[in-house]
C-alpha cells in the first residue's frame, strides 16, 4: 500500500474508506457484507474511514464491526459534525457523544465541520462557542485532528482555510470538476498552507466509472490500457498535493481492485499525453449528461417524497445511453415503492436548491425529467404498480 502523511506526519492509505455507500440487501445495509469488505480493507492496509452523522447507521455498523474485530487502534476513523442541526451550545455535545456512542469508541481521529458552506456558516458556529469546544475536545484527546469538508467554489474555499488553523479539510475533485469545486485552484491552496486534502466524489457519484460509451472508447484506444476508474484514481494520486482518495466501496471486486490500482500508483504519472486524452473525455461525457448530480443525496429528505438524485440518475442515462434504460432506471426508483417519488409530485419550493452542493437549477431540471420520463407509457406502468406495491 502506497501512504501519504497527515500534517503530523502519520501515515495514510492514499485509497480511503468511504461509508456513506454501503452495500445493501433487501433494502438495508448488508452488515454481513460490509464487514467482509471492510476487513478485507484493513488487512490490505487501508486505514482512514471516513463516516458522518447523517449517513443512515453508517457509524453504527462501522463502529459495530472495528469493535468485534478487535481493529479500532488499527484505523483511523473519521466522522462530522452537521453544523446545521447545531442550534445552541449544548448540542456540541449531544451530537458528538451520540456519535461516539454509535462508533464504539472514546476518541475520533479526524473530525469536520460537515458541508462549511462559506465563512457565515463558520462564524455561527464561533458564536455558539464551536472553537472553545474544539479546544477542550482536543485537550482531553477526544478528538485528534479537527478539518472541514466543503462544496462551492474556490474562492469562498480559500477564505475558509485562512479562517483557523485547521489539520485537514475535504474537497470534492475529480478530472470532471478540475476548475469547479474548490477545484485545482483550492487544491494548491490549501496545500500550500499546509494542510492535507482529503478528496470526496473521486468517481462522480460512480458516473465516471461508467461513462458513455464514446468515453470509454476514447479511453480504450488509448496506448495505456486501464479501466475508468482506475483513471479516475491515477488522474488524482499523480498530484502529489493528494493526501486520501475516498472511494465508496461496496463489493469485493471493487476493494480489490481499488488497493491494486493504489498499491502502483505513483506520483506524476499522468503526462501531458494523458492528460490531453482525459479532456477528450471531459469533451464526450459533457456531450450528454443532462444534471451535474453527483447523487450525494444532500438534497433529500424532499417534503413531497421525490426522488430526487435517482431521477437525475435516470434522466441522465435517459440522454447518454437511450431512454428505455432510463425509464426503466426511473420506475424503479420512483413507481416501485410503497410511496410514489416521481418528479411530477415537485411543488416547486426550493428547498433542495438551498442544499445542494453543485448549486444545480434542480427544480428545472425535475421538469424537463418529467417531461421525458413521465409519458403514457410510464403512467399506465405507475398505476399498475400501485397495485402490484400494495400486495
């Protein structure tokens, strides 16, 4: 395994533990499953595990699994704090004591401020006395290192690391989001102050380890022979300013073969010949992805049920790879289930605009889905469905 140090020189697997995906069976997450993998994880080196609060029992199971095993001094875990559900002094506490409870442990490795959005955010957080219990945190060794993670644009990113004397933070990047995002610009910032960067959202989502097919030819012609993904994880790890690459791993197959790609990675081998064939690539997946969702699901719990990531998921493989594919995509996600979470039930709010990352137009966006989803064909599907559901 291939490490990189933290800003006290700890080591890291490059290739990192995401949990916000784990896999699951009849609906619920497969425990049984998810410790295979995670072991398997741990036994190949991987040691950062990354989790949060409102990630459905992810902490939870995480915690449940490291502690059976015996494993919690082997890793590194690291969880958030929801700034937004932080409405008085106490819930500081509250919150991470439920957090610890959940994990099974007496002390969080890396802990972020969740989603920073931009310095009012941070500054609410000052006010409720957020630095003082960081400080106390710290002191007793409840907490080791303190980061954020962060959605938006770079300039607002680099305000944020000129904000504290942080350990760490985490960016969303990947060859798609080069200028957007924090972007490269963030990147080289934040290292240049001295802080590593953990990345999130390295595969889009896992939009780009299934990218249109006239993407994966550009890819496969090339002399170089590798898979999607892996040039998605190459694409980062030859930046030396990468510390950790999340990666959601939920199959075997896929931990597998993420340590392999990681185990040979090496720092600038991705040349200008490369990189001049991954923005051909950029070119043929922007050519027809409608939504620049990355199903980070921020966006949800919608008041009126909608689905709104797996509508975009749909709509999205609607205009890449053909709209039967897409319909299908989209009556299971919205038809199939006990509770309707098609796109025609948006009343229009904007409350899932507030939250998202991307700053996508969504409610737009859920008009023109329904538009190309929602015709006869998939109405007389629904209504035979809301039959077939209530059996």
């Amino acid at each position: 395994m291939n490490y990189r140090s933290d800003k006290y020189g700890n080591p890291l697997a490059i290739i990192g533990f995401g949990c916000m995906r784990f896999p699951k069976k009849m609906g619920a997450t497969d425990v049984e499953e998810t410790e295979h993998e995670i072991m398997l994880a741990i036994e190949n080196g991987v040691n950062y595990f990354d989790t949060a609060y409102i990630y459905p029992k992810s902490e939870a199971v995480l915690g449940e699994i490291l502690e059976k095993n015996g494993v919690r001094e082997k890793v590194n875990i690291a969880t958030k704090l929801p700034h937004y559900l932080i409405k008085k002094r106490e819930d500081f506490d509250r919150i991470f004591n439920e957090e610890l409870k959940r994990l099974r442990t007496d002390h969080v490795d890396y802990y972020l401020m969740h989603m920073l959005t931009d310095i009012d955010t941070w500054n609410r957080l000052l006010s409720l006395g957020a630095e003082e219990w960081l400080a106390e945190k710290q002191a007793s060794g409840a907490i080791r290192q303190v980061g954020f993670s962060y959605h938006g644009n770079p300039d607002m990113f680099c305000r944020l690391v000129d904000a504290r004397n942080w350990d760490f933070c985490m960016i969303q990047y990947n060859y798609m989001d080069e200028y957007t995002q924090a972007g490269r610009r963030g990147l080289e910032y934040a290292n240049k102050k001295g802080l590593p960067v953990m990345i999130m959202e390295p595969l889009r989502g896992g939009k780009l380890a299934s990218p249109p097919e006239k993407a994966k030819h550009i890819m496969e012609r090339y002399k170089i022979s590798h898979t999607p993904a892996q040039w998605s994880f190459l694409w980062l790890w030859s930046q030396p300013e990468v510390t950790v690459v999340l990666s959601g791993m939920n199959s075997e197959a896929m931990v597998l073969d993420n340590i392999k790609t990681a185990c040979s990675a090496k720092t600038g081998e991705i040349g200008e010949a490369e990189k001049a064939m991954l923005a051909e690539v950029v070119k043929a997946i922007n050519s027809k992805i409608k939504v620049g969702c990355t199903g980070c699901g921020y966006c949800v719990p919608c008041p009126k049920n909608v689905d709104i990531p797996g509508t975009f998921a749909a709509y999205n493989r609607a205009s890449s790879e053909g709209k039967i594919p897409g319909l299908i995509d989209y009556f299971m996600c919205t038809a199939l289930r006990p509770t309707p979470t098609s796109a025609s039930q948006c009343v229009g709010c904007g409350r899932c605009e507030k939250r998202c990352p991307q700053k996508i137009e969504i409610r737009k966006h859920l008009k023109e889905a329904e538009k190309m989803l929602e015709g006869p064909l998939y109405k007389i599907g629904r209504n035979a469905a809301k039959l077939f559901v209530k059996m």
